[in-house]
C-alpha cells in the first residue's frame, strides 16, 4: 500500500512518476512541528534504519545525522554529513512495524537518525514543503519494489559497461592511451574501456577536444574500437566563458545560462576558470544541453560521465570580491587566534561556500526559483538533459552514462559512481555500505573509484579492493593526478591482478542476468542479510557481508594485512574461494560464525542452498564472453534450476 501525503506546497521534482491521491491529516505514527518544520518519528530499541543511498558509515543509519544537501567534498569521513546526492528513501525495519517513506523534496533537509535522541528519528526541512510517500508492505523486499515501481525503472547500460574501467586524471594525449591499453592487452588484462578525464578537452572546454593531443579523435576512436576498447570522456557542469566557442555564444545568445535576481548570468569558475551554468531545469536549455553531446557521439563515443554538477563551485566573481575586500582588513593587523582563524577561513570557505547557491536562480515549470531551494536536482537534471537526449539521437542503441551528484529520478537516465574517496582500507568498506542503499533508491549501475582516488593506493589494498569491485556492475580503476599511478599491470603480482580480472568476466554472465531480473522487476542486486532472513536477528546486525543477486553471499576482506575473517552464516553454504575462473577450491560449510582463512589472492563466493553460480570463461572484452561455455555450480539443487538472462547488451529495452 502506498500513501500520499504533502506538507505545503512542494516543488514537483519529477522523481515520482505515478499519481496519487493526496490523503488528509497527518503521516501515520509521525509527529508534526510546525515551529521546528519537523517531523518525527519514535523507534523501537531494535529498529533498524536502511536508506539514504550514497551516505557515510554503515548499512544501518541509527545514531547519526545526515543532510540532503548535495557536496563536492573529497573527505569521505565519518564526521561527514552529506556526500554528493540526496536519495530521500528511508526504510524502517522493526518487529512491530516496518515500512518504507520517501521525502520527496530538492531542498536541503536533516535527518537525526537516533543521534540527539536514540529513539527519535527526527527530519528537519529548511522550506516545510514536501511530498512524502509512504509504503507499507509484507516485506522489506516488497517494501522497495513497491516504492521502484513508483520511481520508474532503473537506467540499464550496455553490457560492455559491465567490462573492466581504467582511469586516471592525467591521460595527456592518444598516445598514452595507447601505452595502458597495450600495457593491459600484454600483461593478458582484459579491458573494456579507457576513461578521459578533463585533458582531453581543449582548454576544459566541454564537447570539445585538444587537437594537438588527440589530432583525429573520430579515427582515434575507431582505432581504439578495433582493439575491442571503448572511449568514455567526462563531461562538466561549468561551460567556459570565452568568446567564439560555441557552446558558450549559443547558450548566452538563447538565455539558457542560470541568472542572479537582477538578470545577469552568474559567472562561477570551475577547471576553465570563469563558466557559466546551464539552466538544465529550464525544459528549452535542458534540450539544447543534451544535444550538445551530439558532437562527441558522432565522433563515435558510445559512453559519458558527468561530473562536477552538483553544482561545484571554485568561486563566485560576486563573493571573491567580497572576500579580497575584507582581506584587506587584515593587513597590518596583529591577528590573534580568533582574528587568524576569521583570515584564513575567508579564503577555506570560497569553494562551494553556501550563500553562492542563493545568488541565482532557474526558470523551472515557468517559475524563477531560487537554486538553493532546488538545489539536489542540478546533477540529476544534467544527467536528465544527457539521458533525453541520447533516446532522440540515439534511439536503438544504450549509451553509457554514469554522474557523481544525483537526485532519485536520476536513476532513469544513468548511474552514479560514489565520487573522489581515497586509497584506505575504511573505504573499502564503505564502498559495501553504500550499494544496497543505492540499489533501494533505483541506482542499480554503481560502483568506486577501484583502489582509491585520491591518497596514494598499495599493492594489497588495491587487491583486497578488486575482489569487491569484481561484483559491482561498474569497474573502474580511478586516481587523481599527482597520486602513486596504480593501474593493475604496474604492481609486483601482476599474475594475481590478471586471474582476479579474469575471474570478474567469467562472473559477469551472472551479475549482468541479475541486474537484468533487478531493473526489469524493480528489484535489487545487493541486499543486506535481513533482506532474506528477516527473523534471524543476528543476521540484521551484520554489516560487512552483502547478498548479490539470488545466488550468492560475498564477504570481503577490508582490513590491512589480514590473513581471513569471520563470517556470519544464516544457512548452509557452499563456500567457493576463489583465484581464477579455473582455480577454485569448493566446501560445505554448516550456518553459524567461522573463522574462514582468505590469502591476499583469494575471493570468498558463498552460495545459497538450492542455487546455482553460473561461471563463465574468461575474455579480454565482454563482447568475447562465449555465454555457450558456462560452467553451471550447484548448491543442493538441480544445475538447470537458475535462469540465466541476456540479449545483445546493445539494444534499448
């Protein structure tokens, strides 16, 4: 049963794509606060809170706060209270009472989640105006495909996206590409696709390339096509202000730039310098956006990704103003620690500082709105814009797209990878944390930057991080420029790295068959444990094993110079550790705690009684996979027993 309730008048974000009727009176079992525009909710002891999608610490929320505020923050650290996205949908699961709710609203909302108060589960809106679903269901598991199903169905990619990544901000030129590709291709490293971060662009200019670096993209492409490797060139939030380039005369000539109360468009500054922003939430620039990828995909791109729109922000022209002038202030002043501290926060808050979100605004639906109050839906409109578009220029074929900052409805038009984290071992575990509540709120295709984007990345952590990207629908090996270079093929165990890659695409005809069941029937690709044993209170509070598909349990290693770790069994399982697609060693394990021996080149498959892995072989690209030499792993059942999905990977469903 789904319910709609509203709260004042809520901006329509689109997310919800079902009507429903408005019901009367109050949320059930929420306490409402019209001074503190506040809804609350009491918990049970042992009610467990799921959701929240792309957040920091644990599956379970409780004891934390968390902000719907969208930030382009590298710091994935447990004091952090956003990241990137506001995916709204919390899930309580509790004994006595267990459901779903979505807040749907694009402004900048709080949730206490038992911290104040462990029993309290308070959510604070900045503008008391929201829509707010609330579905109840028999189960966890139909609670969130009750609530897909009002969302819409989840972007699906091209199967080759399903394909080994390899990224790094700092591929000059074409022919430093060309050196990680024949690095891969002779080291026996399958490979799918090679990423472009912002120096390809001439000048960080989007939908544009350096001509000096890359003096035939189109044939470069080709060349890179006939090698079975695919191009994926970031695009930006932020279109250069320089006169003659294209994208910005035509933008500025046709009023498709967000503007300040007084009309002017507002001049920010990102990786160009000085940019203008384009109003993707105005429906007209929205278009005119999303055509402009046009150009690249004529060149025979078949792949994006969008960044920096949440939107970032180096500075505003307007507030670096402000700030040179009370700098001036300082000068000569005997600058005690309060006085020092004022000085140098001045310069610390110019990036993303707050009050530039309220120095403009978007025609949205007819109406000038002032950005803050819409500010999550920037990424998910500018995906938007790029999704819309690529059905009109590309009708019969998917499109690789996948965006850093995102709003639920997004997950119609793209996916997300989780943003620049570091190369530590806590954020390998966080990287687990945050796919089942990606997969509630509709992102099915996610995935890490493999090893760590920014920190410099060691040979075991970047194994230990692989064996848990080998499950994850996107795989991309990504590091920030000036960081130790950590594509697989330049460490010490290259053998290991090899059979560990091979592994991921003798595993792929399963993940992408059950990605597959999960976007067709709005279901999810990784659950807690509680989702299949809902009365099995210890398996409630584990926090570090994931279901992946009906098949499977993983356990990953996530700690430094670890030789094993214990693992929670809520059932039999056959345990398969894991080496190669032809290097594994079966067991039969009885359900309960074990310590369970890992070696640093080894991954921990549990399969579920009366399932069945299917395996395939290995293949230097997806389009080699043979799907005919499947090795089918049974646990207690018949082998015949699993479906196994798929089509060409190519056609729009």
């Amino acid at each position: 049963m789904i319910r709609k309730f509203v709260i004042g008048s809520p901006i329509d974000t689109e997310a919800v794509i079902r009507e429903f009727p408005v019901e009367a009176g109050e949320v059930p079992g929420w306490e409402r606060n019209e001074a503190e525009k506040s809804l609350s909710y009491s918990m049970a002891p042992d009610d467990i809170v799921y959701g929240l999608g792309e957040t920091v610490r644990g599956m379970n929320k409780r004891g934390w706060i968390y902000e719907a505020d969208a930030q382009d923050d590298p710091n994935h650290t447990e004091g952090r209270h956003s990241l990137y996205a506001a995916h709204n949908f919390l899930l309580i699961y509790g004994k006595a009472r267990s459901f779903g709710i979505f807040f749907d609203n694009p402004g900048m909302m709080t949730f206490d989640i038992g911290y104040t108060d462990h029993d309290i589960l308070k959510v604070t809106f900045r503008d008391f105006d929201a829509a707010i679903y609330l579905i109840e269901a028999a189960s966890l598991k139909e609670i969130v495909h009750e609530f897909r199903g009002i969302i819409g169905r989840s972007y699906i990619p091209p199967k080759w996206a399903f394909g080994v990544g390899q990224s790094r901000w700092s591929y000059m030129d074409e022919d430093e590409v060309r050196e990680v590709v024949r690095n891969y291709r002779g080291n026996g490293m399958p490979l799918d696709a090679v990423y472009l971060d912002i120096d390809y662009m001439d000048a960080y200019k989007d939908f544009t390339v350096n001509e000096k670096t890359f003096p035939d993209f189109s044939a470069f492409v080709q060349e890179m096509k006939e090698q079975g490797i695919h191009l994926v060139p970031i695009i930006d939030a932020g279109v250069k202000i320089e006169k003659g380039y294209r994208v910005y005369e035509e933008g500025t000539a046709r009023g498709y730039f967000v503007r300040k109360a007084d009309g002017q468009n507002l001049v920010a500054a990102v990786w160009p310098g000085k940019v203008h922003f384009p109003d993707v939430l105005n429906e007209e620039a929205r278009k005119w956006f999303g055509d402009q990828y046009k150009v690249l995909l004529d060149a025979g791109i078949d792949g994006f990704w969008n960044d920096m729109n949440e939107p970032a922000v180096f500075y505003t022209e307007d507030h670096l103003k402000e700030v040179f002038e009370k700098i001036r202030e300082y000068e000569g002043k005997n600058l005690d620690i309060r006085s020092f501290f004022e000085f140098r926060g001045l310069v610390a808050g110019i990036s993303n500082n707050p009050e530039d979100y309220r120095r403009f605004y978007h025609d949205y639906k007819g109406e000038k709105i002032r950005h803050d109050k819409v500010h999550n839906l920037f990424g998910d409109y500018m995906t938007r814009a790029a999704g819309e578009a690529f059905e009109r220029l590309s009708p019969d074929k998917r499109i690789l797209m996948f965006s850093r900052s995102s709003y639920i409805g997004m997950h119609r038009y793209g996916g997300v990878w989780t943003g620049d984290n570091s190369s530590w071992w806590s954020h390998i575990l966080l990287n687990l944390h945050q796919l089942p509540g990606l997969n509630m709120a509709g992102f099915l295709y996610s995935g890490a930057d493999t090893g760590g984007f920014g920190s410099d990345a060691t040979e075991d952590l970047l194994m230990r991080w692989l064996e848990l990207s080998i499950f994850t629908p996107l795989l991309r090996n990504h590091s920030a420029m000036g960081t130790r270079r950590q594509e697989f093929y330049r460490f010490k165990d290259k053998n290991s790295f090899r059979n560990l890659l091979r592994l991921r695409y003798a595993l792929i005809p399963y993940l992408y068959s059950e990605f597959m069941k999960a976007a067709l029937n709005d279901g999810m690709l990784f659950e807690p444990l509680s989702f299949e044993y809902p009365s099995d209170a210890r398996a409630a509070e584990v926090e570090d094993q994931l279901l992946v598909g009906e098949s499977i349990m993983i356990a990953p290693v996530y700690t430094q110079n670890a030789g094993g770790r214990y693992v929670y069994l809520p059932e039999d399982m056959k345990l398969l550790r894991m080496r190669s697609p032809k290097d594994l060693d079966a067991e039969e394990m009885v359900a309960g705690d074990h310590y369970v021996p890992c070696a640093l080149n080894e991954v921990l498959v549990f399969i579920r009684p009366g399932h069945v892995l299917p395996l395939g072989e290995d293949a230097e690209n997806v389009e080699k996979i043979d799907d005919a030499k499947i090795t089918r792993i049974p646990f207690r059942t018949d082998p015949d027993v699993y479906e196994l999905y798929d089509d060409d990977g190519v056609t729009r469903l």
